[in-house]
C-alpha cells in the first residue's frame, strides 16, 4: 500500500515537473515563433522547388519543339556564319552536356585566374580575369572575379583603371561585401590621389551601406586617418 | 496504477502541440479548387486527386500539372491514371489518349518515359506523330527526339508484373478488392502477353535457325560450284599446256 502511495507520488511529481519545465522552457525560449518561421520558410522552399520542376518542364518541351523543326530549317538556312543561330539554337537540344562542359570550363578559367593572382603575377591575372568575365558574364563567381581585377589593378599601381572596375561593381553589385572593400580601396585611391573630400564620402558611404563589423571598421579606420 | 497511467498518457496527448502537415502543394498557391492550369506535388506519401475526367493516383514527391479538364501533364515520378471519359495525358516524350475505363501506368525518368498498359489497348503518339497501339499488360519506353529528328524508342515487350505490383501498392487509390480484381484481370492479359511473346519468339528464333541453314546450304552451293569451276580451268589449262 505504502509502496503504492510513494509510486503514484512520484509519476505526479514527474508530471508536475514536466510541465514547469514546460512551461519556464516556453517562457524563456518562446519557439512558437521560430517554429511558424520555420514551417512558413519550408513551405516556401517547397512551393519554389515545385516552380522550378515546372519551369524546367517548360524549357524540356521548348528543346523538344526546336529539334521537331530544326532539321528542316537548317536545310533551307544559309551556310557558314549566317547559319550561327540557328546552330546555336540546335546545341540547345544537347543542353545538359554543354552546361556541364561550360560549367567546368568556367571554374577552371576562374582558377587559373585566381593562381596567377596568389602567384602575384598581376599582369597576366588582371587579362585572365577581364577574358574570364568577357566569357562568362552569368558566372557564380563574377563578383569575386571583378574584385580581383580590380586588385590586381591596384597592385599594378593601375589606378585609373581600378577606379573604373570599381564603380562597375557598384553599378552591378550594388549589396555586395566585396563591393565595400572594393570601396575603401577606391577611396584610398583618391588619398593617393589627394582627393581627401571624395576618399571621405566614399568612406561614409561604406559605412553607411555596409553596417558589417569587418567592413564598417576598416572604413571608419580610413576615415579617422583622413581626418587627422 | 494504469488508470492513473493512462490519465497521464492522456495528458500529454491534449498538450503536445500535434501538427498535420499539408500533404499537397499547387503552383500558383491554393490552384486546385480554381479552373485552369495547376501544377501539383505530392510533398509525404502517395496522394489521389480525382479531375471531371478520371482520377490520377501518384507516389509522393511526384509533380503533374492539370493544362484542363480533359488534359493533364505529367512530369516527375510515376502515376497510375485512370480515365472516366476521353483522356489527354502527356509528357514529355509521349502523349497518350485514354478512352473511358482505361488505365495508364507511367514512370517518368530522367531520359526516358516508360508507359504499362493497365488497362485496355492504349494509343499512343510519339513527338514526331507517329502513332503507336500498346495492348493491354505490355510496356514501352520513349525518349527524347534529338537535333537530327531522330527519336529514341524502346520494343514493346509484356510489363515486369512483379515491380509494376510494387509500385501500384504503392500509389494505387483503388479498395483492396477492386485492387486485386484489377491485378486478376491484368495478370490474364499478361500471361497472354508473356505467351505471344514467347510464340514470337520461337517463330524469330525459327526463323533465325532457318535463316542459319540456308545460309550453309548456300554457302556448300557456292563451295561446290567454285570447286566444278575451278576443274574445268584447270582441264582447260592443262588442255591448253599440253595438248595443243
């Protein structure tokens, strides 16, 4: 009997517990929230992934129309260069080994470009990563690519060209992190170039745009040294 | 002891936060119950959605899209699709065109389309228009069409009833006993199917062996003439050497 009271005793004890430390865990932590935030997130990963099978789908049955039609229209097409388009349009029809092509291709370029910079070999990096980006304007890695242009124009001692690889990353990658050091690289520039006015607004312009710890420090070190 | 075990078993249940997932999604959002075009997923398990012109039953993670009523796409996975009235079903290397009471089994794949007959003898229509008749219980593959307007298709052939069971356990919609009528029937077809083919290929193998035997008879035929020919040039040599 008296075993059976102490039993009942502790299984209500543990469940009394359980539910404080419930409770003080839901308190404290509050995962409601991140829970909705989560299932909404995947929710939304979900519907994109869908889109994209559809789209994909899409761009299949657009391949399969061009090599119904293709073969009758490259006989009547010209030859040599006016033939371009539409031979472009057939490697279409063999799409996935070509991007896979291109996409190896594209690293290896990228690379070699980026060995030639650690290599400090900044002339020929500089061409190799203005052929690689003339090449591959769509590349994951174009942003880093410009950055490095414009860092081996920098070492170069090339500044005006620096300048101009500069502003064409703010036009194109106006968010980017690499996009503010290319920044304080450009107002260092212009304290080269005894131009503390411009060198400043750059500075606060990056601290402005880029709150981050790395980048907003460096900047404000620049600054604090233009002042004085 | 195991009332009070069970009060605390119930306990728990009401106050852990349970939560059903959606099973489906649809792009664009909430499409299924609107008219027109809806893509449509499978997000856990097997899922059955019924169209005013049959019913498709597919596996999860697999994608299709209603185009209308009548016409369906179906684009990732395998799909049992069953129709109640006149049926366009397409994908990406075939297109076929179900009559009402007929059953389709498909399995979309990378590279290629394979298609069962479930039920009745279906037509078919390749990316190039050919048109094709697959009866019942026998199997197909199709693939894409390439820039020299070629098209990769495979030979029909009696389906693998052993995995089409699998996979049709699997998604199928259908009761238990409908389910097994169904494979009754299918299977009648299939053992037909499994014995023409077996005829046709005894009647190919026949033939190869026939072939085979000509083909020495006329091979010693030949033999034989070269060696008369081969004689008489000699006796005409030698006619020619020595007697003349």
């Amino acid at each position: 009997m008296k075993s059976q009271v102490i039993y009942i005793f502790t299984v209500l004890l543990m469940g009394f517990w359980c539910l404080v430390f419930a409770k003080f865990h839901h308190h404290f932590n509050n995962p409601d929230i991140y829970q909705e935030q989560i299932s909404y997130l995947k929710d939304e990963v979900a519907h994109k992934e869908l889109k994209n099978e559809l789209l994909k789908d899409q761009h299949i049955q657009f391949q399969m129309d061009v090599a119904r039609v293709l073969p009758q229209a490259l006989k009547q097409s010209p030859t040599g260069e006016k033939s371009y388009p539409l031979r472009a349009l057939a490697s279409l029809v063999l799409a996935k080994d070509h991007k896979n092509f291109k996409e190896s291709s594209m690293k290896r370029d990228f690379q070699r470009a980026k060995k030639l910079f650690r290599d400090k070999q900044f002339g020929l990096a500089a061409r190799a990563f203005v052929e690689f980006i003339d090449k591959n304007p769509f590349s994951m890695d174009i942003n880093e690519a410009f950055f490095l242009l414009s860092e081996s124009y920098f070492q170069m001692d090339d500044y005006e060209r620096c300048l101009t690889t500069v502003e064409k990353m703010i036009e194109l990658f106006p968010e980017s992190e690499l996009t503010g050091y290319a920044m304080i690289r450009m107002g260092k520039i212009y304290e080269y170039q005894e131009r503390p006015e411009e060198a400043v607004d750059i500075y606060q312009t990056v601290l402005l745009t880029f709150p981050e710890r790395g980048i907003a420090s460096q900047a404000r070190k620049s600054l604090q040294s233009v002042e004085l | 002891m195991k009332t009070i075990f069970k009060f605390f078993i119930l306990y728990l249940v009401f106050t852990v936060n349970i939560q059903i997932k959606a099973q489906i999604i649809s792009e664009p959002r909430n499409c299924w119950q609107k008219e027109g075009e809806c893509g449509v997923k499978s997000l856990h398990r097997a899922e059955s959605l019924s169209l005013i012109h049959g019913q498709v039953d597919f596996a999860s993670d697999s994608i299709w899209k209603r185009s209308s009523d009548e016409s369906i796409r179906l684009i990732k996975g395998y799909f049992l699709v069953s129709a109640e009235a006149v049926m366009n079903v397409q994908t990406k290397y075939i297109t076929v065109t179900l009559k009402p009471k007929q059953k389709l089994f498909v399995n979309i794949g990378f590279d290629r389309v394979e298609v069962v007959a479930f039920q009745g003898d279906l037509e078919l229509q390749d990316l190039l228009y050919n048109k094709y008749v697959l009866p019942q219980a026998y199997t197909n593959w199709f693939g894409k069409i390439d820039s020299n307007k070629n098209i990769e298709v495979g030979f029909p052939r009696p389906a693998n009833f052993k995995e089409l069971i699998a996979q049709l356990g699997a998604i199928s919609s259908m009761k238990k006993s409908e389910l097994h009528q169904s494979l009754k029937s299918f299977k009648d077809s299939w053992t037909k199917a499994i014995d023409e083919t077996q005829d046709r290929s005894i009647a190919s193998s026949n033939r190869i062996i026939e072939e085979w035997r000509e083909n020495l008879k006329y091979q010693a035929e030949r033999r034989r003439l070269r060696a008369i020919e081969r004689r008489k040039m000699r006796e005409f040599f030698y006619n020619k050497t020595f007697r003349e």
